[in-house]
C-alpha cells in the first residue's frame, strides 16, 4: 500500500442533454466506480470538478468528474491534481475511443491524443502525457458522418447492451491498475470484452 493517491477521471459532457452519448462513456465507467465504492461526489468549487476519495485494494483513490464540457476538461483535471498532489503517472483517465470498436477496451499508459479533443486538452494543463488511459471503443462514425456528430450521439439498443457490459468491464480494469498494477491489467483487460 502506498500513501501516495491515485487520480480516476472519468471523461465526458454535463449530463443534461449528453447522458448515454459515445463521448460520455468515460462519465458512465466513473459512475459504476462512484456506485460501487458508496462514493458521494460532491462540488470542489476550487478545482471545477465534483470529487471524492475512496479506498480501492487499500490505495487512496480521488474519484473525478470534470465540471467542464468534455473539450475543456484539461483545467479541472490540473486543479484536482495539484490540490490533491497526485503526479501525472497516478493519473487514470477513462474516455471514448473511435479506433475501438464497440465491445473492445484497452488500458495503457502514456501516448497521444489521437486528435481526442479532451484528452488534447489535458496535454496542454499537464505537465506530463505520461497518465493512464482506460479506452472504451465506441467505433468509427459510419459512412461520411463526422466524428463529432458520431460520439455525441446515443448508441443503438444492440450496442447498448454491449456497451453497458463493458462499462462494467472497464470500472474492473481501473481497480486492477490501482491494486495490481498495469502489467496485470493489460493481460486481463485488453481487448474484446465480448
């Protein structure tokens, strides 16, 4: 156990009028995460996020949700971090991934940003990309659709049930990286979940 804190942001748009979008699947994983560990968020006015601290495998974890539009999430994210002390590299971010398909998850550390317009954000307010991303595929817009029409919109009953078992799927592989480590979790949790 360390006494350092983790950091689990989960990514996405306020929920009046983006709930159960592609681009709120990040929101949806830290919601399974706030349920399961008896969170209580609540508003940070100092940092712009509604936060709490929860044990997960005996690591102190600041659960985060941005109170940003998905493309400014970058400052809140800085601010929580620098209030709470926690280094780029105990850093977890969950977000939607076109270059996934529905039903895959991948877990890594570091990378770009895959012209991801939140994740271009964080990169500028960090001061290290070297964070954890939890990537939930949400697929590529189909046919000519542009990408931003695509993640803002809901998914289709067929892959709302898949979506909602991997959500499920990627709240376990954040629990995995903080109590075991990324080694451990990519060999459990990368690839298609069903």
């Amino acid at each position: 156990m360390s006494d350092d804190r983790w950091m689990v942001v989960g990514l996405g748009n306020p929920d009046h009028g983006y709930g159960g979008t592609r681009h709120n699947v990040g929101r949806d994983v830290l919601d399974v995460l706030v349920g399961r560990h008896h969170a209580s968020l609540s508003r940070n006015k100092k940092v712009g996020a509604d936060v709490d601290e929860v044990r997960v495998g005996g690591e102190r974890v600041v659960l985060v949700r941005p109170g940003t539009y998905m493309n400014n999430s970058g400052g809140p994210v800085q601010q929580t971090a620098a209030w709470y002390r926690v280094p780029p590299e105990r850093i977890v971010v969950i977000y939607d991934e076109i270059d996934l398909e529905v039903g895959e998850l991948r877990v890594k550390q570091g990378g770009g940003n895959n012209g991801h317009n939140g994740l271009k954000d964080l990169d500028l307010r960090l001061p290290s990309t070297g964070y954890h991303r939890v990537r939930v595929g949400v697929g590529r817009p189909p046919g000519r659709m542009a990408v931003k029409d695509h993640v803002l919109r809901r998914f289709d009953p067929q892959e709302r049930e898949v979506i909602d078992i991997v959500v499920q799927h990627a709240a376990d592989a954040v629990e995995c990286l903080v109590a075991e480590g990324l080694a451990e979790t990519q060999n459990r949790h990368n690839g298609s979940v069903v």
